[in-house]
C-alpha cells in the first residue's frame, strides 16, 4: 500500500504504476499504484466497506467523520496484525533456535 496515490518516484528508474477508478462511499476516486488492479480493487472494498458498515452504525455522521473513523478502525486492526505476525515470527525463531 505504499504507492496508492500518485508520488513522484524517488529513483531515476521509471517504475510501472497501475491506474484504477474506483468508487468509495458513493464518491470516485483515482488510485494509482506499482501493485496489480486486483489489489488495488481490494483496496478499495476493505474501506468502501467499513465506510458502509459504519454509515449503517452512524447514519447522521458526515462523510468526513466516516472516513477518520473508518481510518482509525483499519489502522487498529493492522496494528493487531502486526503485532500478531511480530509474535508468530519470535516464536518461529525460539523454535528453530532450539
């Protein structure tokens, strides 16, 4: 997800950048990416959904207040992720000290 939005490229070689229009909560936008489409259509559900799901939970929230809250539910559930990889990485590697 480090390329999602159009960047200008740090290195001279000219890098390959997937270019997708997608709708998120009714609205169009473009995301552009080294990543392959389908990634990028991923991408795209996981937020239009949690924006969705909290529209349901939230209907007289703006779309602005949606999307922070739907950034700051996404990021917890990376940051669990992260500590869970982070966990299973350190318990591979007692193992394989052993």
């Amino acid at each position: 997800m480090d390329n999602l939005f159009e960047n200008k490229a740090e290195s001279t070689e000219e890098k390959k950048n997937n270019r997708l229009v997608v709708k998120i909560a009714g609205n169009e936008y473009v995301l552009r990416g080294e990543e392959p489409i389908e990634h990028l259509q991923n991408v795209a559900a996981m937020v239009d959904d949690k924006i969705t799901e909290l529209t349901c939970i939230y209907p007289h929230y703006n779309q602005s207040r949606l999307a922070v809250l739907a950034s700051v539910q996404l990021a917890d559930e990376l940051i669990k992720m992260i500590d869970q990889y982070s966990a299973i990485v350190a318990e591979l590697e007692n193992l394989t000290d052993k």
